[in-house]
C-alpha cells in the first residue's frame, strides 16, 4: 500500500508519453503546433508530439488528382462550349498549406475553375481545338502562380473533353470537306500545269527532228493495236522509207 502514491504517478508519466508518440509515413508530414504557434516540421518515422502543449496536423504529399468540372463558357468568336478539365497537384510546403491558407483543396480547385473559364474565352474555337498543349501550358503557370505562395504545386492541367454544338459542328464539317476538294482541285490543276509543260518541251524537240516524230507515231499505233487487237494499217512518208533503205543497203554491204 505504501508503494501506489508512487506508481500512480510514475504510470500518468508513461501514459503521457505513449498518448504522444506518431508514426509518420514517408509520404506524409506533421506539421507542428505548440501553444497555437507554428513550430516547425516532423516526420517521417516515428516522432512525439506533447500532449495538451503540442498539436500536429499530418498532410500528404502525393500528387492528387482533382476533376474540374465541366463548363459552359464563350469563346472569343462567341461560340457557346462546354469544357472540363482535369488538375494534378501537390503540397510542396505543408506549412504554407495550412497556415497561408484555410482550406488548399477547395481554394486550388477554385482557382482552376475560374482560370479555366477565363483562357477559353480568351481564345477563339479553332484554337481551342488545335492548340490544346499551348492552352493547358497557360493554365499550369497561371494555377501554378496563384498557389505558389499557398505551398502547392501545380504539376499539370489537362482538358478532358472540348463539346460544341451540334449546328457548329456540322458547318465545321462542310468546312474541312470544302478545304479538302480545294486541296484536290489544287493538286489536279498542279499536275495539268506539269503535264502541259512537258508536253511543250516534247512538241518542241520532236519538231526539231522530224524522225523522232515518225518513231513516235508508231509507237503509239503499235501499242493500239496490241491494246485492242486490230490490223493497222500505217502510211508511211516516203522520205523515212527512202531512209529504211538506204540503211539497210548499207548493212547489206
């Protein structure tokens, strides 16, 4: 009996310090209160936090992944849209986090929403459409700027789905239909253009040596004839026949 007024407070010691002992993942960190002032960083591992006198908030630093959701905004030509988004994020200073600002997961997703809405109506569809990279660059560093002096990191802002309306898209439609038969007609031209030069370029050597003309011809007819199987039947000038003998005399000899 003469020993418990000397364990009951050896035992409140050792509760004491049990109630105070944190394990903290290597992913997380506790930020540290005592007495209400900031007092610094613990973790990761195993820490002790007194209690009554000390408080420690444990934050994750993995990357989160926010939705932002979708909405109707006008781009700058006035075209009605529906944009979501999707937002990756993490804490870089967890005592910024919590002491620069209340809530950092509602004020970072605000932000996103908000600057969203204001890029697109910044840009006309068509750029909407092709230069997504370059838009969702610009939404990275204008999020990232904001949240900065929050402790948080923005590492990437990415638009999920670009939805315009039906009657918009059907005059895109007839727009890329109408930009590719202007490309085909350019082409074709193109090549009768070729066509027609190289055409001049043989009229004028052939008028430059009347025998190539000759061999031309029967070539032409020859390759009918074996096209469509027929007889044909050639008339020769008299000076290429003169020619054919005269050549073959000569061989003869």
């Amino acid at each position: 009996m003469e020993t418990l007024p000397l364990l009951i407070p050896l035992v409140l010691v050792v509760l004491y310090l049990m109630l105070g002992i944190r394990v903290i993942q290597e992913y997380q960190r506790a930020v540290l209160f005592r007495l209400g002032r900031l007092a610094g960083l613990r973790g990761p591992g195993l820490t002790w936090v007194a209690p009554i006198f000390e408080t420690a908030q444990i934050l994750d630093l993995r990357v989160v992944t926010q939705s932002v959701a979708q909405q109707e905004t006008i781009t700058k030509d006035s075209v009605t849209t529906k944009v979501d988004a999707v937002l990756w994020y993490h804490i870089s200073d967890p005592k910024l986090a919590l002491v620069a600002v209340a809530d950092f997961r509602s004020a970072v997703y605000q932000v996103a929403l908000t600057t969203l809405r204001n890029i697109i109506g910044q840009h006309n569809l068509d750029e909407v459409l092709r230069d997504r990279d370059r838009i969702n660059q610009t939404l990275q560093r204008i999020v990232d700027q904001t949240t900065t002096p929050w402790g948080i990191k923005i590492d990437m802002v990415e638009m999920k789905d670009v939805e315009i309306p039906e009657a918009m898209q059907r005059a895109m439609a007839r727009e890329a239909e109408a930009q590719r038969e202007k490309k085909a007609r350019i082409i074709k031209a193109e090549a009768e253009l070729e066509a027609a030069v190289k055409l001049t370029e043989s009229a004028g050597l052939m008028s430059a040596h009347p025998a190539a003309l000759e061999l031309r011809r029967m070539q032409m007819i020859s390759e009918v004839g074996a096209e469509h199987n027929t007889t044909t039947i050639i008339m020769m000038p008299s000076e290429f026949v003169s020619m054919a003998k005269t050549l073959s005399e000569k061989l003869g000899k």
